[in-house]
C-alpha cells in the first residue's frame, strides 16, 4: 500500500505503508534515465549500483572511497559525479557506486537542490527558492 504525492505540481513521489519515500528522479551523465529511488535521510551520500552507473556512463574517480555502511562496516566503492533533477531544480551531487538492493537519495544530494523531506506529508519541500548559489565568485572586468 502507498500514498501518491504532488511535487511541483505533477505526481512525483510516494510513501509506502511503512513510511519509506520513494522519489521520480531524473540522473545524467553521458546518458540519462527516469527512476524511483529511495529517499534515505540516513544516509550522508547517494548510492547507485554499477550496472546504472555504466548505463548513464558515470566517470569514476581515480582512486576509491571508503564508505562507513548504516551497519558500522567499512566498504571501499566508487565514486563518482552525476546530474541530480527533481522537478524544476537540477544540481550535480556526488554518488557512491557500489552493489546495492536498491539506490538511494542521500541528505547531501537534497541538501544542493535544496529539498527536504516533510515528515507530516512524506513529500520533498523546498528548503529555499534556489538550488545552488555561488557565494564567492569574483568577475574580472572585461578586457577591449
């Protein structure tokens, strides 16, 4: 049994009977694909399995991370760069490639397109108007 939810004004999530969030996300690299994933605020990162990773063409790092599980063992994994979007906003967030059940949405990912999960309603609300903001950049006038 689950609960359908409206994001920015279309379906785009639902809640299951035990209280799990699954969200529509759209992930790109090279290539790019429509999936329900889990929304996981326990978890720092978002993980993805390989398979989906060598379907979107997802670059690794050079060198593997060690990864602290939920259980408290330590895993090393790839890592690598996507392009995160839910609804209108659209951020690039680092995920963990390694084998999964099923992938998930890290609290990192949520925190740049500046989401949150609404526990009331179980739908992702936005935390701010935008979804990332550079602070620091300095423009040099243009030179004749």
């Amino acid at each position: 049994m689950y609960r359908r939810v409206l994001v920015f004004g279309r379906l785009a999530c639902y809640v299951t009977g035990m209280g799990h969030v699954y969200q529509r996300v759209k992930l790109a690299a090279v290539n790019e694909e429509d999936l329900n994933i889990l929304v996981d605020t326990g978890a720092t990162l978002s993980l993805i399995p390989p398979a989906l990773a060598d379907r979107l063409g997802i670059a690794r790092f050079p060198r593997k991370q060690v990864i602290v599980l939920a259980d408290g063992r330590r895993i090393e994994a790839d890592a690598g760069v996507v392009m995160v979007e839910i609804g209108d906003r659209k951020a690039v967030s680092t995920v963990v490639i390694a084998d999964c059940d099923e992938p998930l949405l890290g609290v990192e990912t949520l925190e740049t397109l500046g989401l949150a999960v609404d526990p009331t309603t179980g739908s992702l609300t936005p935390t701010r108007s935008f979804t990332v903001r550079l602070g620091a950049v300095i423009m040099a006038p243009a030179s004749r």
